[in-house]
C-alpha cells in the first residue's frame, strides 16, 4: 500500500528534571529516519478505529461509546496492560462494530494500526499527577515518543487525535516528530478538547434552560485551566447569558478538574464525560473521511488564526483529509478579549516546551505565523481561512 520505507529507532528518550523545567536529549532519538513514506488515499471502505491506551479509564469508556456508532465497522485496542477482556466483553455488545486486539510479541501494535484511518491516543490521570504537571508532561511525552514512530510506520495517512495532557504542549512535540521523520501533515494531527465543550454545553443549557443536546458553545485557546475560552458570548441557540453569568461559569469550567479530583479524594478520576467528548471527535472524524459536508469541530491544532502563536484551539471544519478549513475566532466581548490576552502567553510558553523537548534547546522550530495582528481588534481580528 505505500512505497518502501526505512526507519532506524533509536533508544527511549532520556530525562533530566530540573525545577520543573525539562531538559531532554531530543525526541528526534525515537523518530530518526522513515524515509519514502507517501501518503495516499485510504484503499479499504472500512472504518477502523485504533485506540492506544484503551486499558485506561478513558480507554474503557471510549471504546464502548465507539462499539455503539454504526459509522464504525471495526475498533482495535491496544495497551501495556492486556486487552484482551475489554475486548471479549466489548463484542457482547450486540452492534455491528467488532472489537479486535492483538496479542502475538512484537507485532500487535502492528496490526492494531495497519489499515487504521483513526488513531486516539488516550490516557488518564490522577490528582496526584495534578498537583505535578512536570511528572505529566514527562510520562505522556515520553509514552507518544514510543507510539508516533509506528503511527508513522504502519498508518501514516492516519487521523492522530491526541486525548490526553498536556494538549498544550503535546501537539507541538508531535508535530515536531512527524517532521523529523519526514512526514508533514498538520491537518492530520488533532488535540482533542471536547472535554471542555460538552462542560460548557452542560452549563449554558443550564442557564438558559434549554436541552444540552442542543446548545453548542464555542471554545478557544488551549486546553489547560489557564488557556481554555469559553465564548459564551456566542452561544447557539441562544445566547442570553448576563456577563455575570459568563463569568461564573467560566470559572466553573476552568475549576471542574479541580472538584472532581476533590471528589476523587486523591484517586483516579472517572472519565465519562473526558472519553464522551473524545468519542464523539471521533464521530465526527468518521463523519468527514465519508465526506460528510458541514462537520465542525473545535479542537488545538497547527494553526495560525492568532499569529502570536503556532497552535491554537478554534472551530474547524472537517473534510476526508482532514482540516479543510479553519473557520477562525468568532466575535469577542470584552471579557473575552481580556481572557484571550491573559492567555497568550500560557500558550507560547507551552509550545516552547514541546519543541524543545523535541528538537534540544539548541534548535527552533521551523514553524512560524506571519502578519501579526493586535489581539482583540474587531478590524484585524483573523477569520475563516485556508488551512492550506
């Protein structure tokens, strides 16, 4: 299906932790050469769905809300752990999608992405973790440095949806690998925030007293409690929300973790609602590669609706390739321009760290906005553009 390739791997990455700040030999150790890889068009009609880490709370969930899609004709886990009971039970499941796992050494992440069109790559966390955000960033980094050079390998022309933290700083290390490996496709590579947009969806509906199912809020910026921007403001169907109340459940929202890491009592957190969100990304990921018109999605990508920054959470709309248009920042109110301004420099800060643990201090990364604008101003505020 694809031309030869040659990939040389190379040792786990290596840490060094120091007040919070990583320093690392670069990520470019797993990734050294895949040459000769070439994207091409999917050559089987089946929808299969790979997901790593499905041994995970978030993995369990996820997996059964993708077993109950008719858009998906096949679901493959894959974990550290065995997957073999999830995916036993799973097919009880009287749907029509299958539950695979492979089990064979040395080749079952193989075949678990062979011919697969999406990848989640997912992950949970405690309240621990929470209170470390160095200890995350180590751990999930280190484990897509493992899993991207088969992703690459066996499925480069893969949707790659990353479901877990940092988002920030993660989707910059991920692209920095594909293109050490020779492969750019950053309308490929998604940072999955729907976590956020069904909160926010709950709390309007609240609100304004209309069914969740239908209010759609959208969200901008990144994805941590710093970074994340509820636009209120534009809330569908309805919008009649005081700026008192946007307020407060923009706090909400940002604190949500917080309550239920509370409620956890230091354990780990259950993932309904983070593995809903993720499942429907995935449906909506499903719904573009069958050339579905009009899917929209929010999601932190490669991006440059605000060119202070590379990576930014905003609407797209979605096509078989991928992102095929990015639909821009929708009008903002005060409030939300100051929460934008305040945010911008979370999220530069955030991607200098995923490049660099990538690429080594030494080097800067080639990706870069041009025409920068003033934040905020309704004149020069971006709006829909190409992704290409």
């Amino acid at each position: 299906m694809f031309a030869p390739i040659t990939i040389r791997i190379f040792g786990n990455l290596s840490w060094r932790v120091f007040y919070d700040k990583f320093s690392s030999l670069p990520i470019a150790q797993n990734v050294l050469e895949i040459t000769g890889t070439h994207i091409k068009l999917f050559s089987s009609k089946s929808m299969k769905v790979s997901i790593l880490g499905a041994a995970s709370k978030t993995g369990n969930c996820l997996s059964l809300f993708l077993k109950q899609s008719p858009l998906i004709d096949e679901v493959t886990v894959f974990d550290n752990k065995s997957t073999y009971g999830l995916a036993l039970d799973l097919n009880y499941v009287d749907t029509k999608c299958k539950v695979s796992t492979f089990t064979r050494p040395g080749s079952c992440l193989e075949q678990t992405l062979e011919g697969a069109k999406i990848v989640m790559i997912v992950g949970d966390e405690t309240a621990k973790d929470e209170s470390n955000p160095s200890n995350i960033l180590k751990s999930n980094a280190n484990l897509l440095s493992d899993l991207l050079p088969n992703i690459i390998q066996f499925c480069p022309q893969a949707m790659v949806a990353v479901v877990m933290n940092p988002i920030n700083s993660l989707i910059p290390l991920a692209m920095e690998m594909y293109k050490k490996a020779g492969v750019y496709e950053p309308n490929r590579l998604f940072g999955v925030i729907s976590l956020h947009c069904v909160r926010a969806n709950t709390f309007a509906a609240e609100v304004v007293g209309c069914e969740p199912e239908c209010m759609m809020v959208p969200i901008i910026g990144g994805n941590c409690s710093n970074t994340c921007i509820p636009l209120f403001s534009q809330a569908k169907p309805c919008n009649k929300i005081s700026q008192i109340e946007a307020s407060r459940l923009t706090q909400a929202l940002r604190t949500s973790n917080e309550e239920l890491s509370k409620a956890s009592k230091g354990k780990e957190r259950t993932s309904f609602a983070m593995a809903f969100g993720a499942a429907r990304f995935c449906i909506s990921l499903c719904k573009a590669l069958r050339h579905q018109s009009n899917v929209v999605e929010h999601a932190y990508v490669r991006s440059c609706v605000i060119p202070e920054v590379t990576y930014f959470a905003a609407p797209l709309e979605l096509g078989p390739n991928g992102i095929q248009r990015h639909l821009g920042i929708p009008p903002l109110n005060d409030y939300e321009c100051k929460l934008l301004q305040t945010a911008i420099p979370y999220i530069k800060k955030a991607i200098t760290l995923g490049e660099t643990l990538a690429l080594g201090e030494e080097n800067v990364s080639s990706e870069l906005c041009l025409q920068p604008t003033s934040l905020c101003d309704p004149v020069n505020l971006p709006g829909a553009s190409s992704s290409k």
